[in-house]
C-alpha cells in the first residue's frame, strides 16, 4: 500500500513539474553562426547578386568598405566578402574612411535565409540577398556608380 501510495505521489510531482515548466523558443541568432546548409545558401545567394558589379573601378586605389544592414548577423561576413573582391581585382581594402580613394558604401536589405520545403528526409533552404553597392570617388565627391544587387540561392539539408 505505501508503495503505491508513493508511486502516485511521484507521479504527480513529476506531472506538477512538467506542467509547471515553460517550454519557451528563443531567437538568439545574433550570438551564434547560422547552420552549415544556411551559410551555404546565403554565400550562394550573395554571389549570384554580386556577378554583375564590375570591381575593376578599385584597381590600384585603396578603398574602404561601410556596411549598413537590418541584423548584425552577417555584416562582418558581407563587408569582408565586398572586401576580398576589392583584393582580387587589385584594389587596396583598409578599415579607415580617411586615407581611401573609394569608399563603396553597401546598403544591405535583405540578407538571410528560409526553410522552403520540409519533408521527412530532407529540407529546402532559401537564401537571399538585397542590397544597393554604390562606388564613391572620396577625393571629389562624385558617385562613379551604383549597383542594386539581387541573389537567391537553394540549398538541401
């Protein structure tokens, strides 16, 4: 009899626990890295958007890159891939505005990602990128041209 007795206590202290407790689903994407198959489909989408910007206007001068976006998720990431392209079309990437020739100012409107499709083996992830790139001459003042980028990109988990 008392063990019954203590069975049935058990059990509704455990139920008065799992009742009583939140089951609560936060959003902390700003403090870690996006999962494998998201980082894929958004640098896919970031470099569909980019293949129509011609770089060659930052050969030999030293440019510095301003990003602006909605998240702080990933506008280190975007400022270093703009960067890198200035590298590798003989451009000068620096951090400091004072100093540069041109600054390309990047304007981010969308940057991230969805679950399109979800089946019981596999997933859709959507990437997508917005945003307007515009070249400005430091030296003068004058905007030598300005880019509105675009860029979706699927990926399967």
């Amino acid at each position: 009899m008392k063990r019954i007795a203590f069975a049935v206590l058990a059990v509704a202290a455990v139920m008065a626990m799992v009742s009583c407790s939140k089951n609560v689903t936060s959003s902390q994407r700003e403090l870690s890295a996006r999962p494998r198959v998201e980082q894929r489909a958004l640098s896919g989408a970031i470099n569909q958007a980019m293949q129509p910007v011609d770089f060659s206007i930052v050969m030999g001068k030293k440019v510095f890159v301003e990003t602006h976006s909605l998240a702080k998720t990933d506008k280190d990431f975007i400022t270093a891939y703009v960067q890198n392209k200035v590298a590798e079309n003989g451009g000068i990437p620096i951090n400091e505005e004072s100093g540069c020739d041109l600054k390309i100012l990047n304007m981010v409107k969308v940057s991230g990602t969805d679950e399109i499709t979800r089946t019981i083996l596999t997933d859709q992830v959507r990437g997508q990128f917005e945003a307007t790139l515009s070249f400005m001459d430091i030296k003068n003042g004058k905007v030598l041209k300005v880019y509105n980028v675009n860029g979706q990109n699927d990926e399967t988990r």
